[in-house]
C-alpha cells in the first residue's frame, strides 16, 4: 500500500467534488426538465439551485449524523468507565458534497 500526499488526497476530494456537482446537476436538470415539460434556461437554473441545496443539506446530515454517533459513543464508554476520544468529523465526504454544492450555484449564478 503506497502512501497518498495530503496534496493528492486534497485533489481527489476536489476531483470527487465536481462529480458530484455535475451528476447532481445533470440529475436535477432532468428531473426539472420531465417535471416542467420542457427545458429553459430558467428552469434549468432552478434546477441547479434545487440540486445545490439538496447537497448543502446533504453535508449538514453528514454532520449531524456524525455528531449524534459520537455521543452516543461517548455515552456508553462513559458508562463503562472508558475514556474515549470520539473520531472527527469525516471532512472528505463533508468537502465533496459542499464543493459538489459549490459548483452547482455556480452553473445557476451563470444561468441568470
């Protein structure tokens, strides 16, 4: 197993970012366009908008999540007596759906 630099990894999760963004974008364009019964550059930008958020929120559940975990960690240890220091955040899956997000209220602050 070779090493990864904190530049390469940094790339990959800036890489897996834009994926994210553009197959989110796409997905939520198709979805409008079949929802609108037709495509505009209105409704695309709604759309893209729609798929920002949902990637936003997506982050936020993330966090959320990982918090709520780490509690109940805690809380159980404790309970045994244990010191435990709960793992951080997972800020790879965190960045992906915020850049992913990023780059879709970029397309929509395009489109208007």
């Amino acid at each position: 197993m070779t090493t990864q630099t904190r530049a390469a990894r940094l790339g990959q999760i800036v890489l897996f970012g834009l994926g994210a963004g553009l197959g989110t974008g796409a997905l939520s364009v198709l979805i409008g366009a079949v929802l609108a019964g037709g495509l505009t550059r209105s409704g695309a930008a709604t759309a893209l908008g729609w798929g920002g958020l949902g990637l936003t929120f997506l982050a936020g559940a993330i966090i959320y999540s990982q918090n709520g975990q780490r509690q109940i960690e805690t809380g159980m240890r404790a309970r045994l007596g244990e010191g435990y220091r709960a793992p951080g955040l997972p800020w790879a899956q965190i960045l992906t759906a915020l850049i992913g997000a990023g780059v879709l209220f970029l397309g929509q602050f395009a489109l208007r």
